[in-house]
C-alpha cells in the first residue's frame, strides 16, 4: 500500500450541538484532496478528536470518508488506543468500511514496556489484512515506541509497513536506516518534515496542510527532485504556520487553533468537544493573522 508523501490528518466537523457535519466534512474531503494535494487522510484521529468520538461514530465517518473520497486519496483509519482488544474490535469496523489502512496509536496512560508495545502492535496487526501504520507521539502517551521494538515489528509482522513519529530527528534517522527498504518513516511534526526527508523520511503526516498542503507538497517534491534550496526556502516561508497553530500565541491543544483556521476561510467545521475548549480571543486574534500569512504564501 502506497500512502504517499503527504498525509493529513483531518478535523472532524461538527454542528453547533457538536453532533458530526456530514455536508461540512464532504466539503472539507473535496478540498484537501483536490486543493491541498493530499495522497491519504487520516479520519479520527488525534485531530479528527478521536477520545470524543464513539465507536458509533467512528464507524461512520470511516464510511463516509471512503465514499466521498472515491479512491482519489487513502482513507487511513485511526483506530489505536491502550486497549488492545478494543483496537482489535476497532480494526476490523474499519476495514469491514473499506478503509485502506490504519494508524495506531502508542498505548496511553496505561504506559506498557517495549515487550508490551511489541505485543500490542503485533496482535493488532495480525487481526488484519490491512496495512498498519504506528503512531508514536509521547508528548501526548506518556511512553515512547523504542527505536529496536519499532524494527523489530517492521521486520517480523509484514502489514506494519510505516511509523508516524513525533520524536527527534536522531530517532527518525536510526528507524530509517535500520528498517526494510519498503518501510516508510513519516514526521508527525510539520516543522520536522523536511528534516525528516533529509534522514531517508519518506513524507508528513501533517495538520497545517489543512492551510497549506499545496505548498508543503510542493516543498516534498521539491527535496525528492533534488531541488534542495528550492525545498528550504519554501520551509522557511511555512514555518510560521507549522509552528503557529500550535502556539496561538502560547501552546494551545491540537486541533482547537486548525479548526478555528479553516472557519476564517469559509469551512464551517464547528467548534470542540469538552474537554477540549475554544480559541480565547487572543489566540483568535493570533491565528487570523497566521490565516492571512498562509494565504498569502
């Protein structure tokens, strides 16, 4: 399964009852396939506000996503979590949707060691035929996917065929070089991404796309063409974005600041489910003006 370069990771729309936008979120599929470029979306995820939905739900938008999408992109389903069993029970609601993959999350909270991790993705995986792709992102779990449990499942379990990483760059690169030929290394970072690229990554798993994924895959095919001073420029000029939707003006929890970005530009994807809380009039005031950079990048 090719996923491609660039990969976002969709908001879940939502009504002012916070019940789910089906016109909105077909909008919103059209225009991150066909304005922003993207190859594959993830749909509930941790930006599609995944610990809020219900298995119900998810269920759902896996469909729908797939419908709407009409092969012109992946559908990647978000169906981690740190209950094996439910992931497996997860798993297979998603490829019974026809999803075309499956991203899964680092056990959270419950912080098992790198045996347990090995185990859990195992058995996840072996419950399907669909490709696997792990999430590794501890600012959020509490516990870190090790580099050797990382090989030791890309190597031994044959449909665990990438890893989404939110870690440094040193670990991106060690994943890189140690992994089979086939198996793919992605940032979840969108500032990273092109220092990702740099170590063998092979793509981004992104939010700012929602923004600016046109430039951002013309910065990937800029790298990959040996255009790399082309590519860095067009880095520079979206680092403000990248970093600007996670500190609007001060740290703010994903997808709050990306959700009140694509309203600015006529998406009416709602607000977000408690805990999660809006953007506070400052942080509304910072992100109109981070609106305004990346239209006119």
């Amino acid at each position: 399964m090719e996923f491609g370069r660039l990969i976002t990771a969709m908001v879940t729309p939502f009504h002012e009852d916070l019940t789910i936008n089906w016109q909105q979120a077909e909008q919103l599929i059209d225009y991150l396939i066909d304005v922003q470029r993207n190859d594959s979306l993830v749909i509930c995820g941790t930006t599609g506000e995944s610990p809020t939905l219900s298995d119900e739900e998810k269920e759902a938008m896996f469909r729908f996503a797939v419908e709407k999408a009409r092969g012109r992109a992946r559908i990647i389903a978000g169906t981690g979590s740190n209950n094996t069993a439910h992931s497996i029970h997860l798993t297979r609601i998603a490829e019974m949707s026809g999803v075309d993959g499956v991203l899964l999350v680092v056990p959270y909270y419950n912080k098992p060691n790198q045996e347990g991790m090995y185990q859990h993705f195992k058995a996840i995986a072996e419950s399907t035929r669909l490709p696997v792709m792990l999430y590794n992102v501890p600012g959020r779990t509490g516990a870190s996917i090790s580099v050797d449990t990382t090989l030791r499942l890309a190597r031994d379990v044959s449909n665990i065929v990438a890893t989404k990483e939110c870690v440094s760059i040193e670990q991106m690169s060690l994943i890189a070089a140690g992994a089979p030929a086939s198996f793919r290394v992605y940032s979840g970072d969108d500032a990273a991404t092109l220092p990702c690229l740099s170590v063998g990554g092979y793509g981004i798993v992104s939010v700012a796309a929602h923004l600016v994924g046109a430039q951002m895959k013309q910065m990937i095919e800029s790298y990959v063409a040996g255009h790399v001073q082309e590519a860095v420029d067009l880095n520079h000029q979206l680092h403000p974005v990248f970093k600007g939707l996670f500190e609007a003006p001060h740290p703010v929890p994903n997808p709050v600041a990306v959700k009140y970005a694509l309203q600015l530009i006529g998406y009416e994807v709602g607000s977000v489910r408690l805990p999660l809380v809006p953007a506070s009039i400052d942080e509304q005031a910072f992100i109109r003006q981070l609106v305004q950079k990346s239209v006119e990048l």
